[in-house]
C-alpha cells in the first residue's frame, strides 16, 4: 500500500481515527486494540489507515505476525494521547458547567474498601444526588492511578498518602487495625494488646499488589519484626484471609470497616485490640489536581465523612466518627 508523503489539508484528523489510533499503539495489536475501544476490527483498520492518508505518514508497520509502530508513529502517539486528553477535559468541563453531580462518575475502589463502604456510597448517590450516573470500578491501587491519570477514571476510592504527583486527595476517616484471631487464641477477645505481639505470630497476609499488605509489613516492621519471621502470603481477598485464620493457620490484621462483614458470623474467629495509638489507615478520595470537577468532588467527599458517622472509624481531624464497639 502507498503512502501519500504529504499531509491532506484538506481532511483533518477525526477523534474516531485518533482514538483507533492511539489503542493499537497501546496495544499493539489490532483485536485487542478493537475491543478496548468497542469498535469492530475491521472499522479500527480503517481508521487507522485514514488517520495515515490524512497526516501523509506511515504509523503502523503491519507484519503477519505483529504490529509495530513506525518511527513517526512512535513520535505521534504521544501527541495523540494528548489530543485526547485535552478533549477529554474539555468535554468533562463542559459537564461539570452545566450540571454538577450530573451525567457519568467513573469511580475507582480498591478491593480492601469496596465491600465494606460501596453500601454506604451507593446509597448516598441514590438518596441525594439521583442524576448522577455512577459507574463503579474495582482494581489494586497502581491500576486506579493509571486510570485516573488517563482520563479512563474520574474519582478513586482508596488508602492514603500516595506520594503521587498530579493527584490531590481529599481525606475521609482514618480507621484503626484489629487482629483477628482463631476462637482460643491467647489473644482473642483481648483489648489494648501492644503492637510487638505482631513480632512472632504466623501472619498472613494479602498476595502482592494490595496496598493492605504493604500497611501491614510497614506495622510490622514498626512493631520490630524482622524480614526472618513466618510471614505467608496466602490469599488474594479478605474472606479468603478470615477463613484460613479459622482453620489456624495464623492471624491477620483487618480495617474496622471490615470487621463485621468478615468475621461476624463465624463462631470460629476472635478479636484483639491495640492499645492506643492503635495501626491505623486513612482512607480518602482522589482526584486529578486542578480537574473541572474539583469542588464538585469536594463536596462529595463532605457528604460522604457525613454519611460514614456510622461506621467505626474517626474523621481526619481525630474526633470519633462512628460506633466505637469492639467487633
């Protein structure tokens, strides 16, 4: 196939073009790169080879086996993805002048927090802000900040500080860490336990990639445990954790939030609690720094602190937001 060496003035680029063209630089791949944006093959091979005619270059050298991108490709694959963006922004601009709490929210949530406040966020969004269409996404946190960053998430739900730049965050709680214990255990049921119990039990621990796991080695290293103590990392979820606790293969630490979802019907696990201050985690939203939507997110982030007074957790500022009972 030929190609034309000098750009057609006359035609210029359509965002449908730049977006096949930017996923199959992501993907490299053409089916893969179809399926991300929702467009038949055939319609992303065509828009890619317009966006070629329409610049005058050769983005993509297709082989039978791969696709690769062109030197030129390589250089405006950036430019596109920031074409994008910019669209992106002015679109969500756009919204957030006209209406806010209107049209779509794309929401982020690590799977350490989702079960345990998205009861919580749903219901404000049904009970006080109707028109929003909220769309819910459950990824570890590294995905969330990918997402945010492109512009594929607008809001996340998640542990702070991220120590990440471009990314503001608006606190919510801070919540403490119970150890969870089989029934029988020397420290079940126990309260104001010392953080240096966590130096020699058998403790378990989430797969890496989960923010909790990193919260509760850097607890642990803080208690004085050594890199040599039985640490097993044995589970990809919380429910899983609990249900090795109770066939005693060692103890784990949960947020409070998750205390009652995840131990509360099973006879076959306790409870301890550390004496003040207890490990704790700040949960926050996070948002894009200087996105359109900024004091929209701010004043859903004050709705929310309001709406989660009834969970066991305490506002940033370190009053007692929520039921202070021992689950």
């Amino acid at each position: 196939m030929g190609y034309v060496h000098q750009a057609n003035r006359a035609k210029q680029p359509s965002l449908s073009q730049l977006r096949a063209f930017a996923a199959v630089a992501e993907h490299l791949h053409f089916r893969d790169a179809a399926a991300a944006i929702g467009m038949s093959q055939p319609a992303l091979s065509g828009a890619v080879s317009a966006l070629e005619v329409a610049l005058g270059v050769q983005l993509i050298e297709r082989t039978t086996r791969k696709v690769l991108l062109s030197p030129a490709g390589k250089r405006l694959a950036a430019r596109a993805d920031a074409v994008l963006s910019a669209v992106g922004e002015l679109m969500e601009e756009a919204e957030a002048v006209r209406a806010p709490f209107t049209g779509t929210l794309r929401l982020g949530v690590i799977p350490t927090v989702a079960p345990y406040l998205l009861p919580t966020v749903l219901r404000l969004v049904h009970e006080r802000y109707p028109d929003l269409d909220l769309q819910v996404h459950e990824e570890q946190t590294s995905s969330l900040l990918d997402g945010l960053a492109a512009g594929r998430l607008d809001l996340l739900l998640l542990a702070v500080p991220l120590g990440v730049p471009g990314v503001s965050e608006l606190p919510l709680f801070d919540e403490d860490f119970v150890l969870v214990t089989e029934r029988g255990h020397r420290l079940g049921g126990r309260s104001g336990i010392p953080r240096e119990v966590l130096r020699d039990l058998p403790l378990l621990l989430l797969d890496e990639g989960h923010c909790l796991r990193d919260q509760a080695l850097d607890i642990c290293r803080e208690a004085g445990r050594t890199q040599g103590g039985p640490v097993t990392t044995t589970a990809a979820g919380l429910s899983t954790l609990v249900q090795l606790v109770a066939g005693g293969l060692g103890v784990t630490l949960l947020p409070r939030t998750a205390v009652t979802v995840e131990t509360g019907r099973n006879e076959a696990l306790s409870t301890a609690h550390f004496a003040d201050p207890a490990p704790s985690r700040r949960v926050a939203l996070a948002v894009r720094t200087g996105t359109a939507r900024y004091a929209e997110f701010e004043e859903f982030a004050a709705a929310l602190r309001e709406a989660m007074t009834v969970l066991p957790v305490r506002t940033p500022d370190g009053s007692t937001a929520g039921a202070t009972t021992q689950g």
